[in-house]
C-alpha cells in the first residue's frame, strides 16, 4: 500500500506510525452562588483540574507515549460554582499493548471529589503502524529508486496517523509518500515546492515496479 500524506523531517518517508486514541471527558458537579453559597457547590471545572494533572502524568515521551487534553471547556458564569466541565483528549501510542495499558487508564479515570462524577467515553481509532519485515522490503525497493532518481530516501517513524495506521497490519505499506514541507498544524504550515517532482517521480516508478 503507497499512501501520499506529507514527508517527515527533509523529505523522510515513513515505516511506522503511532495509534491514536480519541477521549471525551465528561464531568458533573454542584452548582451554588460563588460569592454567597459557595460552600454547597462542587466545582466541575475543578475537578476537570484534577483531570487533567491525572492526563498529563501519563506522558513518557522515553516510551513514545503522550496525552493531550487538545479542548476544554465547563461553567455558565463567573458567579457561578460550574457544574458541568468537559474535556477532548488525544493518545498517541507506539505499541498494541501501551494501547492496551493506556486506554484502560483513561476510562478508568475516577473523580477525587465528592459529589462530583467523571464519565469517559472514546477508543483507539487507529490501530499503531509497526514495522514489519514486508515494510521494510518495499522501503528498501523505494530506497533503490530514489538512488537511480538522485536523492536518498531515508525512513522514519512519526508520531501523527494516517490511513497507513489501518492497512499496515495487514500489508507491505509505505507512507509518506507525499511532498515536503514543514509546520504541520501551525499558522506557517507549508511544502516545498523543489519536492514536487522528485516525488513525483518516486511514486510513478513505484507503481511501474510493483505488482
């Protein structure tokens, strides 16, 4: 499987990809007056608080694993103990079983205060990219192209996904097939134009040489 999403770091291809996980948190607690009763509410945003510290301690950048709470947002008024909050997490892992492991943990996430509930819905939508000996093969045929057209195709593995993330497991896939550039999701994101017919000519002979 040849998939065209951007190259990585100076026009890499890609041989494996993290899985990804999608989460929403929902979190319910006490409304009251916050200049006159604030003692009978249950801060939702607070909690929320609690959430996200809990969220931000799975990180292990050294195992390849990160959560981001990406969106948030709870309360009605400034006067008012907020009694709903919520959350949209994003997990990016290496490995089937880190998702295992990690997914688990964010269901699992409890309240630690009373009165207040915490309910996690979501799943891991893209199964991880790991290499495979039959990636490797069509990588290495990539590579022998490249040579012939004049660049050096050098792999790597990222932590974004792609629609690489589901067949990778069931065949040969190389990925990141597509342009060069830099500053994904940012206000400069952009590609290089110089990338264009290289890859271009990449993924022709591709589709010449592979059956």
């Amino acid at each position: 499987m040849l998939v065209t999403e951007p190259a990585r770091d100076g026009g890499k291809i890609v041989t494996g990809r993290k899985g990804v996980g999608r989460f929403e948190v929902f979190i319910k607690g006490v409304p009251s007056h916050a200049g006159t009763r604030p003692e009978d509410g249950r801060s939702a945003i607070r909690e929320l608080g609690n959430v996200i510290q809990t969220l931000a301690a799975m990180n292990d950048l050294a195992r390849g694993i990160t959560v981001n709470v990406g969106v948030v947002r709870g309360g009605t008024k400034p006067n008012v103990v907020a009694e709903e909050a919520y959350a949209e997490v994003d997990l990016r892992v290496p490995t089937i079983s880190d998702s295992d492991e990690l997914t688990a943990k964010i269901l699992n996430l409890k309240s630690r205060t009373e009165g207040v509930t915490v309910k996690v819905i979501g799943e891991l939508n893209r199964p991880p990219y790991e290499k495979s000996n039959a990636g490797a093969a069509l990588y290495e045929h990539a590579r022998t192209i490249a040579a012939e057209i004049g660049f050096d195709l050098v792999d790597t593995s990222t932590g974004g996904g792609s629609d690489g993330n589901f067949t990778a497991p069931h065949t040969a896939t190389l990925d990141g097939l597509g342009v060069d550039g830099q500053g994904a999701h940012t206000h400069y994101e952009q590609m290089y134009i110089s990338s264009i017919e290289p890859r271009a000519r990449l993924l022709y002979r591709l589709y010449q040489t592979l059956r």
